[in-house]
C-alpha cells in the first residue's frame, strides 16, 4: 500500500492483477463547512445559512426575497445580477469558476423551462448522493408563489435541465 498526496491510497494487486484506487480522507484536504438543515417559511431577518463559512445575516444580494435567486446569492456570495437562467453565464462574465458536474457548496443553475419556469431556477448542492444530489432551494416547493419557502429535495444526476454549477468564491 502507497500513499499519495490529496488523500487517494494506491492497493497493488499481485501479479498481474489491476491497481485499486480508494479515496480515503486525508491531513492535506480540506474539510467541507458544516451543513444546516433549513426548510420550511423562512423570513428574511431570521435566516440561518446553509454554511458554517457564511456570515450570520447571510452574504448580502440585491435579489428579491422569496425567490430561488435571492436563497443562493443569501449562502453563496453573488456579484452579478439576472434571471437565474443566466446565472451561468452571468458568473463566468465576472470571472467565477464554473463546473459540469455537482460540488458541495455550489450553485445549481436549472435552464428555464416548464418545470423550473421560464426565468430559470437556482439552488444550492448542500449533499452529493448516488444518482442526484441535494438541492436547497427557495421558491420551488411553495409552486413558484415566492413565498420564501426553503425546501430540501433529491434532484438526479445527471439532469439535461442542469446547465451547470457555480463554485463559491
């Protein structure tokens, strides 16, 4: 057995049988921040964030309250401005890191459609699972009244209505 540096430990088989990768946590990597269980009606000045790295009071955001937008910019700091369909493109015009595939801590960025709304829909992964992950999300479960209704809800993977996901910066 090897060790190797971001926490991966390399098995040797015998012979010439095939190498075994295994992830396994290590010193040099870091810990995820904490998660909160929120759901439920939340009001603007009782909201608790998702995240241990959050300010209390949240990142400040320019969104209104009650909706998708105004949930991710509150746990994840924002500094552009547009419908959450345009997020994506919005994020990469000022410089943030975007990926193609779920991160803890990230933001889900839904393409506008029937079933997300023609303005898009935004959330926030708080869990990775086999075959989806864990959206926390406002302005989804309450059927788009924008209500401030948080809801936590198992969204596949992968999904051809995910355009992609915004790194915190």
């Amino acid at each position: 057995m090897k060790a190797l540096g971001c926490g991966w430990v390399v098995m040797l088989g015998l012979a010439m049988a095939p190498a075994v990768l295994v992830s396994v946590p290590s010193a040099q990597t870091p810990a995820a921040p904490a998660v909160a269980q929120v759901t439920g009606l939340v009001r603007p000045a009782a909201a608790t964030p998702l995240f241990s790295d959050v300010p209390v009071g949240g990142f400040p955001d320019r969104f209104p309250f009650g909706q998708c937008t105004w949930w991710a910019a509150f746990n994840v700091r924002v500094t552009w401005t547009g419908d959450a369909g345009g997020w994506l493109a919005n994020a990469r015009a000022v410089g943030r890191a975007t990926t193609p595939t779920p991160v803890v801590h990230s933001i889900v960025v839904y393409r506008p459609s029937p079933g997300y709304s023609w303005w898009g829909h935004v959330g926030v992964v708080v869990a990775l699972e086999v075959g989806g992950f864990q959206v926390s999300e406002m302005n989804y479960a309450d059927g788009g009244r924008g209500t401030g209704t948080v809801d936590v809800r198992e969204s596949r993977w992968p999904d051809r209505l995910v355009e992609g996901f915004i790194l915190p910066g």
